[in-house]
C-alpha cells in the first residue's frame, strides 16, 4: 500500500516481502542483504549506508511485540528510510497503537520528512512499551505489599517473574534507542533540531529511567528477601541448637539409665524413678538458666506479640 504524506514523501507500507519493494530500492548496492533479511524474518537488524548520489539510508529490522512470559513468541517489522522515502514491511499499528491515543498513521504522514514520520512511529513503540512498564510497575507495588504484609516463601519466585518481565522490556527498548541514534548519526543537525526527534529523544530517556529506577527497585526486593531468607535459616538453626542444648541432660540421663547391663545399683533403688525425674527436671532448667543468663537463647522462647518480617 502506497501513502502520500501532505508534504509529498511517500510511505509504502507491505505485509511481506514482494517484487514491488525490490523495485523500490533497486538502486541501492545493500538492498539484496536487506531483502535476505525480511525473508529469514531477522531481528533487531541496523544499518546506515549511502546512495550513489551520497544520500544517506538507513534500513533494519525491530522488534516491536514480544511476550514477556515467552520470549520466543515475538513480531518483528522491516524498515528502510530515505529522504523521500520511508518502506516498512510486517507492521501492524493496530498491534501498538492505545485505545487512548490519536491515530499513528495519521501523525506519521502530517511530518514534513519520512525521517521524522519514522520518528514517530518510534515514539508509538516507546508509548506502546511505556504502556506495558505501567503494568510491570503496578505488579511490583503489589509485590511490595506482598513483602511487607506476608513475607511468604513463594515471593522469590514473584521477584524473579518481575525481573524477567523488567529485561523484556529493557531489550524492546534498547533497539529503538539504537535506532534513534542511527537516525541522528546519519542526518545529524538536519533532524535532530526537529520537533519529532526531540520528543522521540525525551520520550527515550523517560523510558530509560524508569526501567533503571525498576531494576532498583526489583534488585532491592531481591536483597531483601535473600536476607529474610538467611535470617529465617539461621533462626531455624539456632532454635534447634537451643532446644538440643537445653535436653541434652535428659538424653544423657535416660541413655544411661536405658542400659540392660546386670549389675547396676540404680535398679535396687526404691525411689530411684522419682530421683531421676526430679534430675533430669533440675539438670534441663539448669542448662536453660545458665543459656538465658549468657543472653544465647534471644527471642527464641518468648511469644510474639507483632507480625514483623524478623519473628
């Protein structure tokens, strides 16, 4: 399909590869590697070259829809930009375009260059990725909230579903910002001092800083639940050491009184099972005393009266 834009650029805009983009770009010596590559559908494909009259071009491919639960699962688009021309090849808007927002082909064809048409469309991928980083941001305060009111031993998994959906993101936008700095390398002061490039710029950084101010947010997350981890392991540890410790005397005592051997005294005893009560009673609350005056048994053997992250 072929669009006029108001200021008369062209957009030819195909579903797949065809003899028609052949023809369109046949004067150009890197058009055949262009081509290979629509064909083997490759991705996040970038180049910057020159016509024989020394105008610049820059083509590639992008990925713009992936599924963050299955990478594999993703929708590529081919682009090749002109002075006069721009060419995309697999794009489908309806796919990145938000119910909220004005028309992308519409605002695409109004730019006065197929450079800042192209521009545009960049700036709908990052809005169409900035839609999807507002969902990550509301599961990770849930996730948050989730730490703070239950601390359940599911969470690690919770964390590093995040994280993952996080570098989805980040390897979406990092070929856009590789794109963007093509554009800007191969038209220099010519598009960068455009209304569309500036936008596309902030529009950029914006995105950046809000995954990086995420990944600071997932990796203290990841922190803190590694030490609530460590400090529940090692409560577990030192409950059991206690508790070892404290029956030790009434093992020992009733090992030694469980022996089978024939001469022993002890049996002859008339209160004997009551002085070995009353020992293995005494010699328990002496080890625990002697633990609690050293301040070695903590907060192990008191109830506990709030719900804290560390009880």
């Amino acid at each position: 399909m072929e669009q006029t834009s108001v200021y008369d650029w062209k957009w030819y805009r195909h579903d797949c590869h065809n003899d028609t983009i052949h023809q369109l770009i046949s004067n150009n010596k890197g058009c055949k590697n262009w081509l290979e590559n629509i064909q083997n559908e490759k991705v996040n494909y970038l180049r910057i070259e020159k016509e024989d009259n020394g105008e610049p071009i820059v083509r590639g491919s992008l990925t713009y829809k992936q599924d963050p639960e299955n990478q594999s699962d993703f929708e590529i688009f081919h682009f090749y930009i002109r002075r006069q021309s721009l060419i995309t090849v697999g794009l489908d808007l309806a796919r990145i375009e938000g119910d909220y927002r004005e028309s992308c082909n519409h605002l695409i064809l109004e730019e006065k260059t197929p450079v800042e048409g192209f521009l545009i469309l960049l700036g709908e991928l990052i809005n169409h990725f900035l839609d999807g980083i507002d969902e990550l941001e509301f599961k990770l305060k849930e996730l948050q909230r989730d730490v703070q009111q239950n601390n359940h031993t599911t969470l690690l998994n919770s964390i590093y579903d995040r994280r993952i959906e996080l570098i989805n993101w980040s390897d979406l936008t990092l070929p856009v910002h590789e794109t963007q700095l093509a554009i800007k390398e191969a038209f220099l002061d010519e598009i960068t001092e455009t209304t569309a490039y500036k936008r596309i710029e902030t529009r950029i950084d914006r995105t950046t800083t809000l995954l990086s101010h995420y990944r600071q947010d997932i990796d203290t997350l990841l922190n803190l639940e590694e030490v609530l981890s460590s400090h529940r392991g090692n409560e577990i540890m030192k409950t059991l050491t206690v508790f070892t410790v404290i029956f030790t005397p009434a093992m020992a005592i009733g090992a030694i009184w469980g022996m089978n051997f024939k001469n022993m005294p002890e049996l002859e005893w008339k209160l004997g099972y009551l002085y070995a009560m009353i020992l293995i009673v005494a010699s328990t609350l002496a080890i625990y005393l002697w633990l609690r005056m050293k301040g070695w048994t903590g907060d192990l053997l008191t109830g506990k009266k709030n719900k804290k992250h560390f009880d």
